[in-house]
C-alpha cells in the first residue's frame, strides 16, 4: 500500500514497529560518547529513508534492509560528531576507526600480560589488525594513539584509492534524486523530535507502556516488556495492557501523519 498507493498511514505503521530496531542499533555506537537521543534521531532518519525506498518485490526483509540505511546515518552522524580533530582522511583509517574497538575487545583476554607494543596493543596484536583489515601497521598505530588520546573526531573526504568493506562505501549518493526532497520534507515525521512529541500526547500510563514495549532494548539485546509483565505491574490484565497499548499507537500515528 506505501509503494502503490503512497499510503502515509501504512509508512507510519512500519516506522513504528521498527523503532525497537533502530535503538537496538544505536545501542552499539554507545562507545563513541555521543548522546544515544542523537544517534536514535540519525537512525529513525535512515529508518524513514528505508521505508521510503524499500521494494517487497525485490525479495528482501524489510527489516535486513531497513538496518543498512539505519547504520548508514548514524555512521555519517558519528563521522561529522565525534571529538574534535579530523583523523579519518582514508578508507583505511575508516576501516580502522569503526573496527578497531571490537578487534581490541577480540583479542582481551590473549596474552593480557604481554601487552607491552606501543598505543596500547602488542606488537602481534598490531600486526594481527593490520592482516585483518588490510591497512599498514603504521596506520593501526596512529588510529589507536588518537582514539586512546581522548580528542578525536572525523570528518573527512572520500578516497576512492583502496576499497573498503566499511560501511560507509555502501552508502547512496542521494544527488540528484527526486526521492530526496520528499524525504527532505519528511524528516521531522521521523525525528526524536516528532516521536517524543507524539509520546507526550499519551497519557502517563499509555506513555509508559510504549516505552517499555517498543523502545526498550534489554542490555543482551532482547525486547523490553511483555503484556504479562506490564499487566501484573498495573493490576490489569494483558488484554487490558494490549489495547492500551493499540489505542497509545493509533494515536501516535495520528500525531506523527499530521507532523
């Protein structure tokens, strides 16, 4: 109905059945200190992008394609934000800065106590980045003494000289495409700005059932709240707690289709 018919009704309900995804994914960017508010906003904007473009005839899951364009904005978001000093100037820094920290917490733990290489790493550890990733160890060694130093941030030009399997190489040139004024006009609809407005129409009680159920991400990754949980805490039943929570999202998408 969203591709044929341009139905905003049936976009506002994919978005929101989604949304537990997109702060499931800002989730793993907590480590570069941005505010996780911010990065849910970026990501609700790739999610909207997705929506937008997404085609159930090409035989592929919303939910799988709905994560590269979520990803995608929140890489260019922490590209544009995070500290101060430009130190992404190739692909190869690229690949390091968003690869580096979980490589690190790979190898913790392996030989914790030869951990004498310079930036922090061992010098197998070095050469093991470096294998892995295709850079120079000269490179795994720069990007760990800038980001341990605490004033970092990138925000730099493409070097189209090596590839890359990060995932900024995958993102859309959006130049020049019809779609992206209509996206352009769209994005408050799926900004934190527009949720938390369309939350803030709910009474306390129905507010509190969203949260808990759409928005929650558990720290191992599971969804928030169950009807059971939410109805033995309110002394209702789960019937009860589920209408609640049908009658808290219609009207949610009545506030964000008026947005």
């Amino acid at each position: 109905r969203l591709r044929d018919q341009s139905d905003v009704q049936a976009a506002g309900r994919l978005v929101l059945s989604h949304l537990r995804l997109v702060v499931s994914i800002s989730r793993q960017y907590a480590g570069y200190g941005l505010p996780q508010g911010d990065l849910i906003q970026e990501g609700n904007v790739g999610l909207m992008k997705a929506v937008k473009r997404f085609d159930p005839d090409q035989g592929v899951r919303l939910v799988s394609y709905a994560m590269h364009w979520i990803k995608a904005e929140i890489h260019e978001y922490v590209l544009k934000n995070w500290r101060t000093v430009k130190v992404a100037t190739t692909k190869a820094q690229r690949k390091l800065f968003f690869n580096l920290r979980s490589l690190k917490h790979q190898f913790k733990g392996d030989d914790a106590g030869n951990r004498v290489g310079r930036a922090g790493l061992s010098e197998a550890d070095i050469q093991r980045v470096a294998r892995e990733l295709d850079v120079r160890p000269e490179d795994v060694i720069e990007m760990e003494t800038r980001m341990a130093g605490g004033d970092v941030a990138l925000e730099a030009p493409v070097d189209d000289d090596h590839d890359t399997p990060s995932p900024l190489a995958f993102m859309a040139d959006e130049a020049g495409e019809p779609t992206r004024v209509i996206e352009a006009n769209h994005r408050d609809w799926l900004s934190s700005q527009g949720i938390s407005t369309a939350l803030h129409g709910l009474d306390d009680r129905s507010r509190r059932i969203v949260e808990e159920r759409w928005l929650k991400v558990n720290d191992n990754g599971s969804g928030g709240a169950t009807l059971h949980e939410l109805a033995a805490e309110y002394g209702v039943s789960a019937e009860r707690i589920r209408q609640i929570e049908v009658a808290a999202l219609k009207k949610m998408r009545k506030t964000l289709e008026a947005a």
